[in-house]
C-alpha cells in the first residue's frame, strides 16, 4: 500500500469512527466502523439518512477539525451528495490531513 493509500484509509477510518461514535451517543447507531468502511453503499449515504441531524454532523466536523487541523469545506458539509463518509475522508486527505501516518 502507498504512503497516499495509507493516509487516505486512516482519513477513512477518522470520520468512520467519529461518525459511528456520533450515533451511538444519539442512541441511533445502526452501523459499525468496519461495516461502514466495507460497504460501498454506506460510504456514500448522506449522514443525515445514517441518522444524524445536523447539529451532530456539525459537531462530527467540529471533532474531525479538531483531530486533524484540517478545516472541511463547505461543499461537503452543505451538499448531501458531498455529506458522507467518501466526501470527508476525501476532503480531509485532499486538504493534506495527516492521520495515522506517524
């Protein structure tokens, strides 16, 4: 696996994580981080039909911010097509997020 493949899979796993812990703490979570990471189509769904409102994404992004110094874009915090675990994950290593990588 390259260096690209590695950091993009632990972006993957950043927002996956957050995203599952998100709704468990809604008592909402339907989904695990490795089936959210395997399924083709849950990587793409919008988190809002995860189960997530949109003061929890917010705070997921406040938290991925956080984590990784990297500010998302708007487009995928606004776009629902954007709104999910391939758009984050993407904007985050796009932007140059350095997770799981030391």
């Amino acid at each position: 696996m390259s260096p690209d493949d590695a950091r993009l899979r632990a972006c993957e796993h950043l927002v996956a994580t957050a995203v599952v812990d998100a709704l468990a703490g809604e008592g909402t979570a339907r989904v695990s981080v490795a089936a959210l990471l395997a399924d083709a189509e849950l990587r793409s769904t919008d988190f809002a039909l995860l189960g997530l409102g949109s003061l929890d994404w917010m705070q997921v992004a406040t938290r991925l911010e956080s984590e990784t110094g990297v500010e998302l874009d708007d487009e995928v915090l606004t776009d629902p097509g954007r709104r999910c675990l391939l758009g984050w994950s993407g904007c985050l290593f796009t932007a140059g997020a350095l997770v799981g990588t030391a």
